[in-house]
C-alpha cells in the first residue's frame, strides 16, 4: 500500500491515475483507515471536473 501510495502522492492530479484513487480507499478500508479514505475521497472531489471520470475510463 506505501508503494502505490508514493507513486500516487507524484501524479495525485495527473487523469491517468483517477483509478487509483479507488483502490487506495480500499485499501485504506480494509485496514480500518476510514478517516484516511475519507480525506483521500474528499481530495478526488476537490481535483476532478465533471467529464474527468468518463476520459480517464476510455483513454
């Protein structure tokens, strides 16, 4: 998990990376870090743009 995190922190507003997002809060969940998924899902609020979700999938 520190391994994606890193890699992520480097590209947290890059599109190609959106996906990661998703499996960092499960992660993040599985291990019982709620509040940490929390801050990690309020931050992808905060960056993407409404069409964002759509692109990133079909790149």
């Amino acid at each position: 998990m520190l391994s994606i995190y890193a890699k992520f922190l480097r590209e947290t507003d890059n599109k190609q990376f959106f996906h990661v997002y998703r499996t960092l809060v499960h992660l993040y969940i599985e291990v019982g870090r709620e509040k940490d998924a929390e801050h990690l899902i309020n931050r992808f609020k905060s960056i993407i743009k409404p069409n964002d979700a759509w692109d990133s999938e079909s790149a």
